[in-house]
C-alpha cells in the first residue's frame, strides 16, 4: 500500500485560499446578471446612472444600481469616473449583444454544463449518477444543435485565429493543399486556416444540425468554392482521403473506439499528411489542472466523465502507425492544453 505523506502545521499557512473560493460564485452572479440585464448595451449609449437606472426599468432609487455597477467596474466590465460609467474594451467585445464576439450565449451554456449538479453534490455521492435529459447528454445531437451558434462565437472572438497560427507555424503548411476538420463544430477554425493559405481547400465534417450553422458561415465567409462539407457522424461517414492536414479540436470525446478512428485518419491523409488535435491532458492522477478537473465536475457526477489523461492520445496515435508523434503543452484561455503533433512520415 502506498504511503501518504503526512502534513503537519505550517506557520506559513493563511486562510486565504477559502476567502478567495467564497467570492467566485460572486463573480459569477456579477457576470450572469450583467448578460440578463443587457447592461453592456445600455452602457454603450448611456452613462449616468440615472439614464442607466431609466433604462432598466428600475422603480426605485438608483443605489443598488450603483453597486452592482461598482462591482462590474471592479471586475473589468466596466470603467468608471467622476460617477459615469462605459464600456471596457472587455464589455465591447465579449457582453454585447450585438458583437460578433458575444460570448453570452456560451456563457449560458458552459454555467448549465458546470453548475447544474453543484447543489446536489452529496446526494450524487451517495446515490450515484442520475438520469441525464436528453438535451443534456453530451453524445447527442440535440445538445449540440443548440450549442453551435455559441461556439461560432467563441471560435471567432479567440480561437480560431489561435488555431490558425498554430496550423501555418509547422513546417509542411506551405505545401499543404486540403485540410479535414473532423467534429468541426461552426467550421470556424478550418475557414480561418483556409483564408491564411494561398491555395488550400477545407472540409468540414459534423453532425447535420451542427452542419447548418457551418454552412451560414461558409456562406457569409465567401468561401463556398474553397470549403465543402460532410454530414454525419465521423465515427460512421466516409470522409475521404488525400488529406494533407486532418484537425480535431476538442472533439475526440465522441469517437466510440480511438483506435479504429485514428486507424481511419491515417487511411484518409496523404503520404506525407499530418494530423493535428488540441486537447486537455490530466495528470498528477487525474487531479490537476485544478480548472479543468473543477469545471468538469457536475458532468463527472453526473456520469459524462469525457476528460482524456496525458499522453492517452498520444498512445493511441502511436498504436495506429504513425511514425512521429510529438506533444506541446500550450497555455489557452481554457487553461493548460495538449498540441499533439502525428506525422504520417517522419
């Protein structure tokens, strides 16, 4: 049996860690009641609180007001002075409604997904997990369907340009020809790649609901003679071959056997292909990043444990014959993210 370290008394520990704790949900409350109210949008066209409080609605005083702006400015969502308040840049892109970078609606998401089992915590220790709703079940396409747009909005406020960068950094890009994004989501992240390349093709690949979205965007994007796209599940459709590049982006917790589908991504690249995925890695025994393994712990609950361990991709890319396969820890908004690099030929 292995031994555990025995923690004595330190007289450098300070409370502080469980004052720091207490004042996230806070955080969080400032956040959802700032998108409920819509508050970035009424401060892009009014500033005195007032004219903020008559906006509202409000039927009282403006004091409550004021500190709920006050606490919006202390978190960077607004700035203030001389009792006026604006926008931060934050506000602008992220908050309102109108940006094509809202992440509102995500936010919704993510909150439902992390924080929807948090008060029945002891009740799923002792019971054990319990009955999932359809719309809620991560494998489904209704979950999904009603996600994609938020995604779009995310993978253009941050990730897809980050993605991009990452793609045109390794050495085989300026040859490259024909990209697969496999689990695509909104296909964001493929056009973007696409847009940067002088003459490389796209593919996307998702279920159909999901598909829709992609296609508006494609379509909005101008760039329907440079990318098609594939309906289905990837672990049942056909999705070609001569691939020059193959991505996955947080989208490998559907394959129903990694080793039959890496099997298949190899089949489908080019002789000299790679193939690309951005995932977490756990480590210290599925303890850590402390942030990820938090925000996964309603779904965890709930039985939707999808979290994948360092090096388990990796493992399996190696078993399905790739000659080289390399991993880069990144550091994204998300947290510590895996790179994983697999080359058809090295």
């Amino acid at each position: 049996m292995t031994k555990l370290p025995h923690h004595t008394a330190h007289a450098g520990l300070t409370p502080g860690l469980v004052f720091e704790l207490m004042v996230g949900p806070i955080r969080m409350a400032v956040l959802k009641t700032a998108l409920d109210l819509e508050v970035a949008d009424i401060l892009a066209r009014e500033h005195d609180p007032k004219a903020i409080a008559n906006s509202l609605n409000i039927e009282t005083d403006e004091t409550n007001l004021i500190y709920f702006l006050d606490a919006m400015t202390a978190l960077g969502f607004a700035e203030k002075q001389d009792t006026q308040y604006a926008n931060t840049a934050f506000a602008e892109s992220y908050l309102r409604r109108n940006s094509p970078t809202y992440l509102g609606g995500l936010v919704r998401n993510l909150s439902h997904m992390q924080h929807h089992n948090l008060d029945r915590i002891p009740e799923l220790i002792r019971q054990g997990p319990p009955q999932v709703e359809q719309q809620d079940k991560l494998y489904g396409e209704e979950k999904w369907k009603n996600s994609v747009r938020h995604l779009a909005s995310y993978q253009k406020a941050d990730m897809a340009q980050r993605v991009a960068d990452l793609v045109a950094s390794v050495p085989e890009f300026p040859t490259m020809q024909r990209m697969l994004d496999l689990g695509c989501g909104p296909g964001l992240i493929c056009m973007t790649v696409v847009s940067q390349h002088p003459s490389m093709s796209g593919v996307l690949c998702d279920l159909p609901s999901v598909m829709e979205v992609a296609r508006e965007e494609i379509a909005s994007a101008g760039l329907e003679e440079r990318i098609s796209t594939i309906d289905g599940d990837y672990n049942n459709v056909d999705f070609g071959k001569d691939y020059d590049l193959i991505w996955a982006s947080h989208s490998l917790y559907y394959a129903k056997d990694l080793d039959a589908m890496f099997a298949n991504v190899y089949n489908a690249l080019s002789p000299n292909g790679v193939f690309m995925t951005l995932h977490e890695g756990l480590t210290s025994e599925r303890t850590q990043p402390a942030d990820l393994v938090l925000s996964r712990l309603s779904l965890a609950l709930e039985g939707q444990d999808v979290s994948f361990e360092q090096g388990e991709i990796a493992a399996h890319l190696s078993g399905a014959g790739f000659a080289s396969v390399t991993t880069e820890i990144l550091t994204l908004p998300l947290g510590p993210m895996d790179l994983i690099v697999a080359r058809k030929q090295g």
